[in-house]
C-alpha cells in the first residue's frame, strides 16, 4: 500500500455539557464550564492516528479556541492540546485571540486555513469531527474544504485512503453511501468509525515534548471577524405535573387519559 502525505486533524477545546451551571436568571453561567476536546473529534484524532502508522505522514491538529476569554481558558486549553499531542497528534497549531471570540463556523473555518497557510502545511487529508458538542452546525469542515478548493466527504463512518483516493462510507440515517474522493480531500467522521483508546503513562509523558505552536489572529492573513452575537443561553427545564389517573379497569384509565390530553391540549379528537 502506498503512503501518503500528511494529515490535518481538527481538535475543539468545546464546552463540556457535564458541568452546566445556571445563574439565578436561569441563563447558562458560561465562564463555570470548563472545556475539553470535543466527542466526536476524538474519533477524528483516532483515525489520523490510525492512518498515520498505516500510511506514514505526520499529523498536525489545529485548534481555534471558541470560548474565552483568553486568559481565563489556558488551563483549559492547554489540557485538550495536550490529550490530542497524547492520543497521536505530532504538532500542535493553535490559535488563541479575545477578538474571534465567541466564534462562529466562519470565522473559525477562516482561522484554520489562516494557520494552515502560515505553516505552510498543504496536507493529502484533514480529518474533523461531523460536529463539535457544543455548537453541532456541523459546518466547519465544509467550510474549510470550500475556502481550499477541496472535495469534501461528510459522516464517515468507515474510511480507506490508498492509489491517492480515500473511500468512505458515509451514514445518511437510513442508508448507508459509499462514495471515494481524490486527495487532498476534507472528510468528517461519525462515532461509528472507530473506539478512540485512552493514551498510554509513555505517550502522556511525550505529549509535553511535542511542538506547539499558538497565534492570534493579527499573526495570520484571511480571519474573518465573528459577526455572530450570542445574546443568550438558557437552560431548559422540565417539569412534570405528576398527575395520577385511576380507574377500575384498563378502559376505564384509558378514557381518563384521553380525557386529560384533551384538556391539555396534547390530543385534538
């Protein structure tokens, strides 16, 4: 099997849903969440991982931070670079700025190829989650594909690349596609496609090692300004009305249920 060139895998320092807070107001207390690599992206750095020692190459990851500010995410930040640099990511690309903060799909897809370009990386594949768990638009690998002219395959749940192609198997809920693409190409990846595996004491320990590399936005050319404002986050909750309904017989509870849904406006007869 031919080898290829190198791999770029897109990591997101993403919002961790398990530690949600909410404020007196109900609104989500954004600055109590912490962050880590995002689900799904897992996957992706495992698979690069994967094809790396199949095929050869180097993988870089590349991560635009989303969520500030700056110097309150360090911590943060640097805990999700260093798993990726752990899980089998070589380099590190990183790029950090309160003025692209929060992001959005485009501006964090321009910032991306802005880094790519001034490293001057021109991978045979970028690898990226199909979405991140806090945003799920699930937009910013096309987008990077279309801004580098690149072909661009979405929920792959099972990846080849060899002869200079990759052949994926795309998830389309309820059919399963199988499409190929020339390299260089951009591919997103599902869960399905592999078991990401918990990094080993030896690959911790080299992680530290590994080159990283961080920029602001006034250090690349193309980052667009985030035009999206985020005026609120709300938490959403439920609350049962716990009403019993009872009945001598199966029929008779049933009437009384239909009876409610009626009333509540549930069921229209």
């Amino acid at each position: 099997m031919a080898g290829m060139g190198d791999i770029v895998v897109l990591v997101k320092a993403a919002l961790n849903p398990e530690t949600v807070r909410a404020k007196p107001d109900g609104s989500v207390d954004v600055d109590a969440m912490s962050l880590k690599i995002s689900d799904i992206d897992r996957n992706a750095v495992e698979e690069a991982s994967k094809l790396k020692k199949a095929l050869g190459g180097k993988v870089y990851g590349v991560t635009i931070l989303t969520w500030g500010p700056v110097s309150k995410r360090t911590k943060d930040l640097k805990m999700v670079v260093q798993e990726a640099l752990a899980k089998g990511v070589d380099e590190a690309i990183i790029v950090a700025d309160d003025s692209i903060i929060p992001g959005d799909p485009v501006t964090t897809a321009s910032a991306i190829v802005a880094a790519l370009k001034k490293e001057g990386i021109t991978p045979d594949l970028i690898l990226a989650g199909e979405a991140t768990v806090d945003g799920f638009t699930g937009q910013v690998a096309g987008r990077v594909a279309a801004k580098l002219g690149l072909p661009y395959v979405s929920f792959a749940r099972k990846l080849e690349v060899a002869d200079g192609k990759v052949v994926a198997e795309r998830d389309l809920e309820d059919h399963i596609e199988k499409v190929e693409a020339p390299l260089p190409a951009v591919v997103s990846v599902t869960r399905e496609i592999n078991q990401p595996r918990p990094p080993t004491l030896l690959q911790i320990r080299r992680a530290a090692k590994k080159p990283q590399r961080t920029y602001k936005a006034s250090d690349l050319d193309g980052v667009v300004q985030p035009k999206r404002k985020i005026e609120e986050l709300k938490i959403v909750t439920v609350k049962r009305k716990q009403v019993i309904i009872e009945g001598d017989t199966l029929e008779e509870v049933a009437d009384k249920l239909i009876d409610y849904l009626v009333k509540e406006g549930v069921l229209q007869i």
